[in-house]
C-alpha cells in the first residue's frame, strides 16, 4: 500500500492523544464520583455498573477515527478491476502450414477449437471480432457479442499461402480504429475496409470538418481493447510486424502473442505436400513487449487450450494501482455509525 498524500500520515499522532484523553476523561470521572457513607450503600446506589460495555462505543469509535485519518492520506493499493466495454480481436494465422498434423487433429482446428472455448469463457457484453491473415489479411467477423457469429466465422476459415502477421496486427487495429485513417489496402488488397467507415488511406475528420491530427498514447493505456494474435510461422509477405507493433502502442493496444508449432524449423508434410516453416519466436515476444502485452509459446492442443483459459481472465479484468481512500473512509463512517448506535441503545445517549 501507497499514499498519494503521505504527510497526512502525521495525523495519526493523535490517536494516541486521543487514547489518553479518553484514560483522563475516566479518572477525572471516578474522582468526582459521590463518596457515601457505605460501601453497601455505594452499590445499592449505582446498581449492576456497565462492565465492558462502557468501553465497546469509544473503541469503535476510535477505530473510526483511525480509518478516517487513513482516508485522508489518500492510500492506493494494487487490485483486480473488472473491465467495461471491452473488444477483443483475434488475429489468427490461416497460412497453409496450420493444416500440419503435429499438433493433433491439426493445427487449425487445435487453434478454432481453442478459440471458440475460449470466446465461450467470456462474458456476454465483451465484443470479440476475428481477422484471418495469411499473405493478405481480411476481417470475417467485426466485433460483436453474438457468440454465434464469431464461431460461425471462426468455423469459416481458409487456408492461403504465405504469411503476413504486420497484416495481421494492422487490420486489427484499423478494425479497433476505424476512423483513425489507418492504411490498410496494402494489407487487404482491397480498396475500401470491409466493416470500417473510411477507405484506404482516408484521414480522420473532426467534427469541424477539418482533419484531426493523431496523438499517440502511452503503451498499453487503451484499456478498451486487445488483440490476440494467433501463428505458427514467421513473416514472409507484408509489412514487418514490429513497425506494426510500434502502431499498436500508440495507441495504446496490448498485444498478447501466441507462438505455435516448431521453433527450429523443420520440413512439415502434409497430402503428399512439403514446406519448411520457423516459428519467429523472438519477433512475436518483441511485439509483445512493445505493446505491454505478453508472449505465450503452445507445443500442442491442450497447451494451446490451457493459454486461451489463462487469457480469458486476463481479458476482462486488470490489475492496476487504485486509490481505495473511499473504502477507509466508508468504513470509518460504517464504525462510528455503531459506536454511536450501541452508545444510545445500552446508554440512552450518544456519549
């Protein structure tokens, strides 16, 4: 725990004043007491005395008075948030190398298998859209809630040649970004983006008319959105992903990557066909740290299952430091509340 105002820590010297004030309020108290002739008289007069309970209202009390004192410095603590209006897109390699069978059945349908339980793990208000690259990338599924749609498109998939991961990362953020004039023609092949507002190369107008000019953000700030980017080669067409990376941090956009299949390079065969693919390992752990997000290496099925469960978590919520001032002083307020609530019902006063 942190104080964003730690000076008015200082304040809480007087909670010991306070204990000592409340100890002289009691002997002053027992010195004014009436002396009677007898001791017996004395009890007869004072009755069954309150015990412990006289004690109960001014600790609570006290207590309140500490919790208040710790709203006042302001204290900030690291805690979990859930996220509101979150969008997710799932970059996914449809290259044909993902028809290789060592991960089993293969690894496209490891990978839509592990999409879908993972899009069902979410809540329902998290939007998730879907962009399918290979030498080109397109977008199959803007973003939506309907589960069913995303697997419907998900169940649609391709297989091309070649791989352009920068693709990838760039249609996924023209498709978070659709008014941010983002160049994607030389990622689509297709002279208007399918599902955004403005054609290639268009630039993002303000309300005035007037062209607005583009301030980056700091990285991983967006918490709006992420993009998960899903391959099992390295870059052979395209633009190359770091400068993508670099565009995605700008604006704020973690990147979680996710690494599958070889990372030697090995010749791959399959239907009486052969190809040498290389998982670029370094290049997709480089995207990650540029844009705050993380890199995650899946060797088979269920390793790929096991890092979409881990990712589902991280998707709707977030660790951040928060300022819990409002919880002290809620509490403070909750103790005198019952200090003075038991003061009146075992006492009939307040203090």
């Amino acid at each position: 725990m942190s104080f964003i105002w730690p000076s008015m820590l200082w304040l809480l010297l007087l909670l010991p004043l306070t204990a000592l004030l409340y100890v002289w309020l009691l002997k002053r108290r027992r010195k004014n007491t009436v002396r009677l002739a007898s001791l017996g008289v004395a009890k007869a007069a004072l009755g069954r005395g309150p015990g412990w309970r006289r004690h109960v209202p001014p600790a609570l009390m006290f207590a309140a008075l500490a919790a208040l004192l710790f709203a006042v410095s302001r204290p900030t603590a690291t805690i979990t948030l859930p996220l509101a209006e979150r969008t997710i897109i799932l970059a996914m390699d449809v290259s044909g190398s993902m028809r290789a069978e060592d991960i089993k059945p293969n690894r496209l349908v490891a990978s839509q298998e592990a999409a879908k339980t993972f899009i069902a793990a979410l809540p329902r208000e998290v939007k998730v859209g879907v962009i399918a690259f290979a030498g080109t990338a397109a977008v199959v599924q803007a973003p939506t809630t309907s589960r069913e749609d995303v697997v419907a498109a998900i169940d649609r998939f391709q297989l091309q040649r070649a791989t352009a991961t920068g693709s990838g990362i760039i249609l996924s953020l023209a498709t978070l970004f659709p008014d941010h004039g983002i160049e994607i023609q030389h990622v689509t092949g297709q002279r208007n983006f399918p599902g955004g507002t403005g054609g290639a190369g268009a630039k993002p107008i303000g309300k005035d008319g007037t062209e607005k000019k583009f301030t980056p953000v700091a990285p991983g700030s967006y918490g709006s959105a992420a993009i998960i980017m899903l391959t099992d080669g390295q870059r052979t067409t395209g633009p190359d992903p770091l400068d993508a990376a670099k565009m995605a941090a700008e604006r704020g956009v973690r990147v979680y990557t996710v690494g599958m299949g070889t990372t030697k390079g090995e010749v791959i065969g399959f239907e009486g066909w052969s190809m040498r693919v290389r998982l670029d390992e370094e290049t997709l752990k480089s995207v990650a740290t540029i844009t705050l997000g993380e890199y995650f290496y899946a060797g088979t099925a269920e390793d790929l299952k096991k890092v979409y469960e881990g990712l589902s978590s991280r998707m709707v919520s977030e660790r951040k430091e928060t300022e819990i001032s409002a919880l002290f002083a809620a509490l403070g307020a909750l103790l005198a509340f019952v200090s003075a609530g038991l003061s009146v019902w075992w006492f009939g006063r307040v203090a």
